[in-house]
C-alpha cells in the first residue's frame, strides 16, 4: 500500500471519530454525567511499541476511543483503537480494538529490515492491535493507570505484546 492510501485511511478514522463524540442517541444517565471523559496519559510499550503519547475520550462512560502518537529514531505511528469499559466506578477491564498506521524512516533503506515490518516496498505500515487492559480511573478523575496485553497483528503474523499507562482524567 502507498503513502497515499494511509493517508486516506487515517482520515476517514479521524473524521468517524470526530463525528461521532456529539452524538448522543439517548440522554446521559446521572451517573454518566459524573464520569470523567476525557483522559491524557503516557503509555509505555502498548501500540506505540516503545511509548506513546495518548488522548482518550468516552463518548458514553462504556464506549471511548483513543488517539496516540509516537515517534523515535526511525518510527512514527498513530495508535487507534475503540475500547469498551466492563465493571466499576473506578476500577474497570478495558477490550479494545484499533489500527496502527506506522510510517519507518530507515536511513538508506528503501524496505523495512524487520521481518514483522515487512510487506512490500512501501516504508508506510498498518498494524491491527487490540486491548484487553486493567484500568483504574477515578469517576471524577483524576490520576489514571491501565496494565494490559497489547497485540498486534499484520499480515500473516501476530505479535503478543504488553503495556502500561500513568496519566490524568478530566
């Protein structure tokens, strides 16, 4: 796939989840007005592979989505993903499931190096990644912690992987 086509791919996701945070299809339930819903956090490992940098908005308390940012040395990537809230007030299991698109700057290389990497000439990528984390996030916010498995998957090969969150809810 080229450049172009992750450009396209990124902004119909962006534009989705844009759209979709006003709307409301049922008033907010009291307790859901209380709830925090809005996070930003620093997690290590995760879809960002070393680290990221995270926004993560509830549309209902239940139902949120996550947009990262990650770059270093000879990567940068957009961590996606929808994620769904099971249990609380504070402590909850979080499942989730998203996309990765990745862009490898490899000096003087025209093709990734790294088998996992590797998919055709393009330096552009797109992983599929899913959560299934702990998450511990006050309902009035405050500070926020998740610890959780991570995979990703890509073309014919899956990568079990791991990762742990520290930030802030508002």
């Amino acid at each position: 796939m080229q450049k172009k086509g992750y450009s396209k791919i990124l902004v119909v996701l962006l534009m989705l989840m844009l759209v979709s945070v006003p709307a409301r299809a049922h008033p907010a339930k009291e307790e859901d007005s209380r709830f925090s819903r809005n996070a930003v956090y620093l997690e290590l490992l995760g879809p960002g592979m070393l680290y990221s940098v995270n926004y993560d908005h509830r549309i209902t308390k239940e139902i949120g989505f996550r947009v990262g940012f990650t770059t270093w040395a000879w990567f940068t990537a957009l961590p996606l993903t929808v994620n769904y809230l099971v249990g609380g007030p504070n402590n909850f299991i979080e499942i989730g499931i998203g996309v990765v698109p990745g862009y490898l700057t490899l000096p003087g290389s025209t093709r990734p190096t790294h088998s996992f990497f590797a998919g055709g000439p393009s330096k552009g990528a797109l992983w599929g990644t899913g959560t299934l984390a702990y998450r511990y996030q006050p309902e009035n916010g405050g500070f926020l912690f998740r610890i959780g498995f991570t995979p990703f998957w890509a073309y014919d090969k899956f990568q079990p992987y791991g990762g742990i969150s520290f930030g802030y809810a508002f």
